[in-house]
C-alpha cells in the first residue's frame, strides 16, 4: 500500500500498521516536528500526543493530500505544505524532528534527498525514518506484485552507507508487521513491560518488513534510543480471526460470486453452444434444400435445353416447308403459264370453230394434255397435303410435347415456391436465434454471408427461368399462330382444288384467291419469323 487515505482506515491492520510506526516516532519525536510525506495528515494527532512535540509542520507533494489534510485538523499548531524531499519549503529549516516514513524508496536520488534533509537540520535535530528492507520488497513482490512507484531498494548496508555520508552516527532497527500471539492478564488491562519470548529460526537473521533509522548527532541518537525505551516492543493489533474478518472473507465472497458467474456463464455458453448446434443443423439442411434446388434447376434447365432443341426441330421443319411452300409457287406459276396458254387455245379455237374442224381434233388433244397436267397438278397437290397431315402430325406431337414441358415447369414451380416458403421460414427462426449469439460466434456470421451468396445465386436462377418461361410462352404463341395459318393455308388449298375441278369458266376468279391465299400464308410466316426469337 503506497499512501493511506480515508477509505483505508476501514481495515484495521492496515490502518493500525501505519499508525504503529508513527506512535513509535512520538515516543521520540521532539519541538517543531517536520513530518515529509504526510498525506492526508493522519500523523499528526498521533506525534501530537506528546506534550514535548510544540509544532506539526506537514510536508507533501500532493495538493489534493494538503487539502484533504487542512480539513482534517484546525490547530494552529499544525500547518500543511506543499513540497518534498529534494525541495523541502523555507519554513522547516531548523526543525527539531524530521520524520521521513517510508518515502526514501520512492526518490530517484537517495543521496540527494539525504543531502537536502541535513541542510535543514541542525545540531540538536534528529531524523526519523522507515523504509523497506530488501528482503520484505522481494517477498511482497512474490505475495502481490512489483511495486512499480518504489524506485529504490535498500539493505542494511546500502542504508548505513548514505545516512553515514551525512550525519555523524545513526542506529538502525527492523519494523515488522507480524502475526503472533499476545499473552496477557486478563485482569490487568494496563499492558506493562513485555517478552518477546523467542523468534522462528527461518525468521532470524533477515528482516520481513521495514527499517526504522534514527539518524543525527551522537547525543541526539543516544537521547533518542533512551525515549524509545526497550530495544524489542510489540504494538498489538487486532486478532488474526478479525483481520481475516475484514480481509479474507471479502475475497473469499467475491472468489464465490465469481464461482457463481462462471457456472452461470457455462451454463449460457452451453446454451449457446446447443444454439449453434441447432443452426448449424439447419444449416446443413438449408444447404441439402438448395442443394435440391440447384439439382431441380438443373434438371429443369435440361429440359429446357430439350425444348430449345425441338424448337430448333421445329424451325428446321418450317424451313423445310417453306421450300415446299416455294416450290408449290413455283409450280402454281407453271399452272398459269399452262393456264394462260389453255386460254389462248381456247381463243383460237372459238375463232376457227366455225370453219376449221381440225381444230376440234386439236382442240381434243389439248383437252387430254390438259386433263394430263391436271392430274399431274392433282397428284403434286395430293402429296403436298399428306406432307402437310405429316407435318400436322409432327405439330400435334410437338405440342404434346409442350403441353408435357409446361406441366413439368409448373409442378417444378409449385416446389420451388414450397422449397421456398420453407427457406423463408428456416431464415425467419435463424434471425431470432442470430440475435441470442450474433456478438460470440464470427463464424456464424461468416456462414450468414455465405448464406446470403446462395440466396443471390438462387434469385439469379430463378430469374433465368422465369425468363426462360417467357420465352416459351411466347414461342407457343407464335407455334399457335403458325398452327392457325397452316390450317388456313390449308383449307385455301382445298378450295382452291375443288374449284379447279368444277370449271373452267371461273380461272380468273380462282387464280386471283389463289394469289390472295399466298400472300396471306407469307404475310403470316414473315410474322412468326419475326416471332421467334434468333
């Protein structure tokens, strides 16, 4: 303990081992008496106690130790200054006792703060102090800790080499704090003279606590040691069940509250570990689930890569059919052309009807090359429409096939939605158990950012499928569409043929439907050309 303030007198032993030294030093203590290092002033009611200590100067370089030492006594006898060793104040030259209690440990120049002591000191002066032993450092050491404000540590050597570099003849003694046992008349309350009546072998011979040194003049010395009286004096304390009362029992209290906390924090961790346990459970089924879900994607990505390839089948089916489309032009033209020529034999055969008979003879075998072209035209029209029906059929299959398509996209739709209403509902119970761990557990936090990648990843995809099933959409519409102009091609054609056969009279007519029938058929190709997507 470096210095003792008001908070400290709660513990006895404490209290009484700092007031035992300076009732040592009233027994000797003498005139104006200069107290250096006097804290909060506890001292001086003690030294004061001797009628032959006149005046209590009280030195310190604390303000806040002066100030709190004024309000603590109002003699006028006792007056409180702010210095210190190596700049002691004006006013304590000359003092009669110089008291320096376990303060030379802490300067950084022992020599200099003795050199400074003894220039305010005069013949008849007398110092008085105390400082740790050596030995009593290194076992507080062991038992607390390195005391990082005491700068010095003296043996008894070290110790009478500087107080004999500055004052004529000094006496050292050993100051010890101890536990022993008192042995007294109960029915003698004054304490008189006492025995010590024998000392542990393994403590003799080394000091475990301080040294006390009285330092001056020769005849001061002698003077001095005569007041103190015995050479071995024992200052009583309290009982060591009362200092284990004030000292041992708060640690043990506070030794059990922290056993209490600790079970309490094992018990949390356990909690929090069972929680992590449990998210990382689900997390493992979250990731199984997306796991299915990418497995469900895939497969619905593979057929729609099937259905992209039969619409690749398809587009090359209506490549094929227009060529066929074309060719069927191309033979409609012929037909006009023989159409056109029929008509100008018909021509030349009614303005020679009336002279030439030939021409009936002529006339008749155009008629058989007619009837010839027409059933070539009949069969190439025949074969045109069961290429057609094959080409229905093909549509019919294809659009089965679609149909099968859409139901699978569907039901796989309806199980990414449950799949999904199951992750929303998996996110919503690790939210709230985020918020019991969220400040101990970084590697959750981790897995939630990977987490939160997967789910980016899965909107991505659904994303792409949900445009992948537009675009299916709308190929089935312009399918449809096409399915609807073939048909209307179709019934045209039909028409077209059957007109053929019942006159000749109507041509005109029927070549103007038939044109009328083409551009409309190519009006409806270019659009679901324009339909499908490249």
């Amino acid at each position: 303990m470096e210095r003792l303030h008001s908070g400290h007198f709660e513990l006895k032993s404490l209290a009484d081992e700092h007031a035992h030294r300076y009732q040592i030093v009233a027994r000797m203590a003498h005139g104006m008496v200069v107290d250096c290092a006097c804290g909060i002033g506890y001292g001086s009611e003690i030294l004061l106690q001797n009628p032959d200590v006149l005046k209590y100067i009280g030195v310190d370089p604390s303000e806040a130790a002066i100030h709190e030492a004024g309000k603590r006594s109002a003699q006028d006898n006792v007056v409180f200054r702010l210095g210190s060793l190596e700049s002691l104040p004006d006013e304590v030259r000359g003092a009669d006792t110089f008291v320096m209690l376990e303060t030379l440990e802490h300067t950084t120049d022992p020599d200099a703060a003795l050199k400074s002591v003894a220039s305010v000191l005069g013949r008849n002066s007398i110092l008085i102090g105390t400082v740790p032993s050596k030995a009593y450092e290194e076992l507080c050491e062991k038992a607390y800790s390195p005391n990082p404000y005491h700068l010095q540590r003296f043996a008894q050597e070290e110790l009478t080499g500087l107080l004999s570099k500055h004052f004529p003849a000094h006496e050292l003694m050993a100051a010890e704090f101890r536990v022993g046992t008192l042995l007294r008349r109960i029915a003698d309350e004054s304490l008189g003279p006492g025995e010590v009546i024998s000392m542990p072998p393994d403590q003799r011979g080394r000091i475990a606590g301080s040294i006390l040194f009285i330092a001056g003049h020769q005849h001061m010395v002698k003077t001095a040691l005569a007041k103190l009286g015995s050479a071995c004096q024992f200052y009583p304390s309290i009982s060591k069940a009362e200092m284990d009362l004030q000292e041992i029992k708060p640690v043990r209290e506070a030794f059990a509250d922290v056993e209490e906390r600790v079970r309490h924090r094992d018990i949390v961790i356990k909690a929090q570990a069972q929680l992590v346990d449990d998210r990382d459970h689900l997390i493992r089924s979250h990731d199984a689930a997306i796991a299915a879900r990418d497995a469900a994607i895939r497969e619905q990505t593979a057929m729609i890569d099937d259905r992209v390839e039969a619409m690749r089948r398809l587009e090359e089916m209506i490549v094929a059919r227009d060529e066929a489309v074309a060719a069927q032009s191309r033979m409609l033209e012929e037909r006009e052309g023989v159409m056109l020529r029929l008509e100008e034999m018909i021509a030349a055969r009614d303005d020679a009807v009336a002279a030439q008979g030939r021409m009936l003879e002529e006339r008749a075998g155009v008629m058989q090359r007619l009837e010839e072209m027409i059933a070539a035209r009949d069969e190439a029209v025949a074969a045109q429409s069961r290429m057609l029906e094959e080409r229905a059929g093909v549509m019919g299959r294809l659009e089965e096939m679609v149909a099968a398509r859409d139901e699978a996209v569907a039901a796989q739709a309806s199980l990414i939605d449950d799949r999904d209403d199951l992750i929303k509902t998996l996110e919503a119970s690790i939210s709230e158990r985020v918020a019991l761990i969220h400040a101990q557990m970084a590697m959750i936090d981790e897995r939630d950012r990977m987490y939160k990648d997967l789910e980016a990843t899965v909107k991505k995809r659904d994303g792409l499928l949900e445009s992948q099933g537009r675009e299916l959409e709308e190929k089935a519409a312009a399918m449809r569409q096409l399915r609807t102009a073939i048909t209307t091609g179709e019934q045209g054609l039909q028409e077209v043929t059957s007109r053929l056969t019942e006159s000749d009279s109507n041509r005109e007519e029927l070549a103007r439907e038939l044109a009328k029938l083409e551009s409309n058929a190519l009006v409806r190709l270019l659009r679901f050309l324009r339909v499908m997507p490249s």
